[in-house]
C-alpha cells in the first residue's frame, strides 16, 4: 500500500485553505496561531534537510491525530464555534510539530 507525499499533503491542504478560509470568520489569534504551527513545520522541514540532506518527516502518531481531528473539526464548524473546537486541534497540532522537530532534530526515524 503506498501512502501519500509529504508534498501533496501540503499541496491538498493548501488548496482546501484557499478555498475555505475566504468562507469562514477566523479570529486573529487563531490566524497567528495556525501560521506559528506553520512556522514551526517549515522549521523542522529546513532543520531536516540540513541534517539528513533529503526531506525529513517523522510520521507520528500525534501528527496522525492532528489529521484526523483537523478532518473532524471540518464537520463541528457548523455545530460548535470555531473558537472552542480550536483551541483543542490547535493545542495537539502544536505539540505534534514541536515533537515532530524533536524526532528529526535527535535523529530518529518514526514512521507508522
């Protein structure tokens, strides 16, 4: 079974941000802290390739879970408010990205 690209995993959610984010009412804070999550993955992206000279991405279960929650949020948008079901995926995304670059920094291959 092959599984997707890290490539066109970025690819895939760039295109559905596009889409929907001109939909829905963002608060600044959570805008500024999404693109801290994104500064964080570019980071261990760059340290990943400087380290092992090819692109680095730890498959953890926390980066599943993101996943699968950012997948879920899509649906609660329209019962909870964004502002509360955030905070949760935003806490787990953040922590996911800070042990993917821990992961890539000390050099340990994680894939599931």
């Amino acid at each position: 079974m092959r599984t997707s690209s890290p490539v066109a995993d970025f690819i895939f959610v760039a295109a559905a941000l596009i889409k929907v984010l001109p939909k829905i009412e963002i608060p600044l804070w959570l805008l500024i802290w999404i693109c801290v999550i994104a500064v964080i993955k570019i980071i261990n992206l760059i340290s990943g390739f400087y380290i092992k000279k090819r692109l680095v991405v730890a498959h953890t279960v926390m980066n599943k879970i993101t996943g699968a929650l950012l997948f879920i949020l899509t649906f609660t948008v329209i019962i909870i408010e964004l502002k509360y079901t955030a905070v949760a995926v935003c806490s787990i995304a953040t922590f996911s990205a800070i042990q993917e670059g821990h992961y890539i920094r000390a050099g340990k291959e994680v894939r599931i």
